[in-house]
C-alpha cells in the first residue's frame, strides 16, 4: 500500500471482528513501531501486546470501554483480536543524555526536571501513529484508548520507570458508530499549516 493512502485510510475504528490475528502480523506492527524516532536514539519506548481474552477484558475495564458502549458503542476494546499498550520512560531519556557523548562534562548531570519539552512523549507519540499506520498497512484497523495509567500498569507488570500511554485496539474493521466529533470536519489546510511564519 502506498503511504499516502495509509494515512488517508487511517482512522480510529471502533469495532472489530474478532477472528484472531496471525502473530506474525502482529510481530510486523511492532517492527514497524519499533522504527519510531527517539531523542538521542534512547529507544526509552516499549510494547505490550496482548491477545488473551480474560486480560483483554481487564484492560478494556480499565480505560473505560463501558462508557463507550453506554454512549452506543460496540464493545470494541475487548472484542479486538490484539492490544497494542505502548509505554515510555523518561528515565531511560535522562539517562542517556547523561552519557558523555551528550553531556556537557562541565555541568552536573540532568534529571528530567530539565528538559523544557519532554521529548519522550513525542517519541512515544510516533510509536502510536507507526502502529495506526501499519495496522491499516496490514489490511486491518486500529483505534485508541486512554485511561487508569496506574491500573494499566499494574495489570501488565510494567516497571514503575515507565508509563503506557493508552491501549490500541487491532484488528479486521467492522462497521462502527461513528465519533460525532468527526461533523466538526477537517480545518482547512490554510489554517492548519503557516508558510515562514504564523
């Protein structure tokens, strides 16, 4: 598939069939996410991937599917074939900007407190949008949650280092209620995007 078509077919997708999915598809999504960019090449992000129905539900509790299905909604966090709970860790950033080819040895070393943008949400951002996209790449379809961090967490045995940022639902698309967000349509490309400056 051609990218720019992969992004236009991208959406958040709200039902799923639930046939399960080959794990070798599945290993290719995470391959693709793992090619996300990092600051400093930290790599500090990682991947969940779970395709157990009893934890599945557990998870789906947890970022509130029962809200979505109160509002009409299918049930489209646990009935997908595989979750995707991507997770980061700042540590693992300072870290790696306090080895000497990134710091400056005449000041004491960083702590997270430092950094003015904390860059390992937007890496961990990317690895979101690189499993949207190869989700719609493999001919399936992809959605995102999010919800208790903390019970997230627990639930997967994340280290306390990091933090997952939601779940992503994949899986084959069935069709689904639409979010009335989308009667908002898109800004105009001449809103959005400023030539040399705002």
């Amino acid at each position: 598939m051609e990218f720019a078509e992969a992004v236009r077919r991208r959406r958040m997708v709200r039902h799923f069939a639930p046939e399960p999915i080959d794990r070798a598809v599945l290993e290719r999504i995470a391959a693709t996410a793992q090619r996300a960019p990092s600051a400093g090449f930290s790599q500090g992000q990682r991947l969940v991937i779970v395709t157990d129905p009893d934890r599945k539900r557990r998870l789906a509790e947890l970022v509130g599917e029962g809200i979505y299905t109160e509002r009409g909604f299918d049930p489209w966090i646990s009935e997908a074939p595989a979750l995707f709970v991507p997770a980061v860790s700042a540590k693992v950033y300072v870290d790696r900007y306090n080895e000497p080819d990134k710091r400056d040895p005449s000041l004491p070393p960083g702590s997270e407190d430092e950094w003015r943008v904390p860059y390992w949400w937007m890496d961990v951002g990317c690895t979101v949008m690189l499993i949207l996209l190869a989700a719609v790449d493999e001919g399936l379809a992809a959605g995102f949650a999010g919800g208790d961090i903390d019970g997230l967490r627990a639930e997967l045995g994340i280290p306390d280092d990091y933090t997952p940022v939601g779940v992503i639902p994949v899986g084959r698309p069935l069709p689904d209620v639409k979010s009335p967000s989308l009667k908002r349509g898109w800004r105009s490309l001449d809103e959005f995007a400023h030539w040399e400056a705002w």
